[in-house]
C-alpha cells in the first residue's frame, strides 16, 4: 500500500473543534499571522497550521463559529466531507489559493489526532525510521542588498547552508561574496508570483548571473519567457518549482521536468495529493525538498517531520524558528536536527 492508502484508513474520532491565532515578528520585516485548527477527541488533541498569509483572512474567523466536523471518520471519509465544507464561508479569501493553506490545516490536524489517539508518530505508523534534517536558512539580503546577514550567521557557524532570493538589485560583489563562501544552496527567483509584495521580474540578466555564479545551486521558480527559456531550458536538472505546484497534475504540466521540487503542504490542500505527489516524484526521479512559509505553530515541526521521513539529506528550507525571529538571538540551532525520540503524531 501507497503512504497515503495507509493514512486513508486511519480512524479519527473528533469531539470538538477550536482554533487559536498567532503573529509574530520576521525577519523579512513583516508581522506573520497564523491560526491553529485544533481537534480534540478522546482527551487528546490535534493541531494543523493555516499559514495563509493575508492578516484580513485570520481576522474574518474571529467570531465565527467552527466546522462542523465532530464525528467518527476514517481520513478519508473526512476529507470526502471537507470538499462539501466552505472553509471561508463567512468571508472569501483574498486569494483563491488560500483555501488550500486552510484545507492542509484542517486535514494535518486530523491526521495529528488521529495519530495521538493511536498514540503513534507519523514515522511509526508508515514504518519509516525518521533521519535528521538538513536544513538551509532562507533569507532576503535587504535593502540595499548587503551579505552582511549571510556573513554573520556564518561566523556563528561556518556550517550554514542557505537559500536565497536573487533580485535585479543585486551588486555584483553580492555575487562575488556569495559564491565564496560556499555556502548558498537554493536560489529562488520568484518568476511565478503576480501580484504579491514579492513579485520578481524575468530579468535575462539577473537569471545569467544566477546560473553563472552558482553553477551547482538548485534554481527555482524561474518563469519562462521568450527572453528567459533560452537560459532556463538547458538547465532543467538543477530546476525546482514551489509557487505552482499543488499537486501531480501541475506538475506533468511544467514546460520541463524538473530535478527538484519543493515541497509545501499547505499548497496541497489535501493529504492525498500531497503523499501522491511525493510519490511521483520519487517514481520519477525528481528530488525533493521541504519548504517552509513563516510557521509560527505546529506547522512547522509538520514540514520537518514530512523531512525527516522522506527526503532528510535534501537541502530543506525548515530551518528552526529562531532564524526567522527578529527577538531571536545565538546560539542558534545546527543542521542536522534531530528528531525527538518520544514523538506522537505530526511531532518532530
């Protein structure tokens, strides 16, 4: 059976549902919301990260009633029963994708108590021995972009592996300093947003310099354009997609196949088209690894855990909280991380 056949059939008894919000400071200077599904059955409870990002979503559940989900389900039978549930209901999204970040929430919490009923972790249950993590730090050079950040968490620890996003104001002794130290492991050129605070340009210049300076580098979310594809195409082994990526479909429907692919659940939306993804990509060679998006919760310690189990030695982007927190401060935490041996349910 398929990981994800297995989970299906796993049983939930859900007595009721609640939810807590949480915001916190960024290191990209920006205030995070986030809210917490909680589930609670049999005196244990299980929790699910919704990690949409506008604040004005988060705020729409204040006052709300919760889903109506109570019952005994198999996973599946409740996911059957999700896509019958409006999850914004009270108020549509602000982006249509975001009713995926709240479907992952609702179904990771399920799982989670699920698997606190059994009182298993996620690894016991499929038979999967959890490895350390490799993790990559994610950050953003500022502005002006400077590599002062990249320098001093490396004189912290010279271990350090990051992931960066490149962007047309880049210096050229940006580039310089970068490719020295060894130490940059994912580029992300973020060509596949539209409309976002993060949006960046298909500039054939910058996608030149990028491949130039760090020929062994992961690239991802490159767009393709008549200008970029020349650039883009030839590179498709060391090509990785996030932003468009929900599932096996959209996958298959990428102009190239890629070598990489980043794995965010919360674009899933569901279990099934998250463990079925990660299966495809193991049947077709495409490596993964995991991604995060300014957790402040249990969604956090999901995405390392799904690391853990299936592509541990991967350049992850599930470094540690600490490294996203402005009020954070060294020592911080060292690559690999390990997983806690007493863990229950989606615990790392």
């Amino acid at each position: 059976m398929s990981a994800y056949e297995r989970i299906a059939e796993l049983s939930v008894t859900i007595e009721s549902v609640d939810r807590r919000r949480y915001t916190g400071a960024t290191t990209s200077g920006f205030e995070r919301t986030t809210t917490e599904f909680r589930l609670t059955g049999d005196g244990v409870v299980g929790r699910g990260e919704d990690v949409t990002y506008e604040a004005e979503d988060h705020a729409a559940l204040v006052g709300t009633d919760p889903i109506d989900i109570e019952g005994e389900w198999t996973i599946e039978e409740l996911s059957a029963r999700l896509d019958d549930e409006d999850l914004f209901a009270h108020e549509p999204p602000t982006r249509e994708y975001f009713r995926n970040y709240r479907r992952w929430a609702v179904e990771s919490a399920a799982l989670d108590l699920a698997l606190r009923q059994r009182d298993e972790s996620l690894g016991e249950y499929l038979g999967i021995e959890p490895d350390p993590v490799r993790f990559v730090v994610s950050t953003r050079l500022g502005e002006p972009p400077t590599t002062d950040r990249v320098e001093e968490l490396l004189a912290l620890d010279d271990d350090l592996e990051f992931k960066l996003d490149p962007t047309p104001d880049w210096p050229e002794e940006a580039f310089v300093a970068l490719r020295e130290t060894d130490a940059v492991r994912i580029l992300d050129l973020k060509g596949w947003y539209e409309d976002t605070d993060v949006d960046v340009e298909a500039d054939p210049e910058l996608y030149r310099d990028v491949f130039a300076a760090f020929p062994a580098a992961i690239v991802e979310d490159p767009a393709f354009t008549p200008q970029t594809s020349p650039l883009v195409e030839p590179q498709a082994d060391r090509l990785s997609f996030d932003y468009p990526i929900d599932g096996v479909e959209s996958l298959e429907s990428l102009p190239v196949e890629p070598g990489w692919c980043n794995i965010k659940p919360s674009r899933f939306g569901t279990l099934e088209s998250l463990f079925e993804t990660i299966a495809y990509c193991e049947e077709r060679g495409i490596d993964c690894y995991g991604g995060g998006q300014f957790e402040l919760a249990s969604g956090r310690t999901a995405i390392q855990t799904l690391a853990a189990l299936f592509y541990p030695d991967t350049p992850n982007d599930v470094a540690p909280r600490e490294f996203n927190d402005p009020e954070s401060s060294p020592p911080y935490p060292m690559s690999p991380l390990r997983p806690h041996r007493d863990a229950v349910g989606f615990e790392f």
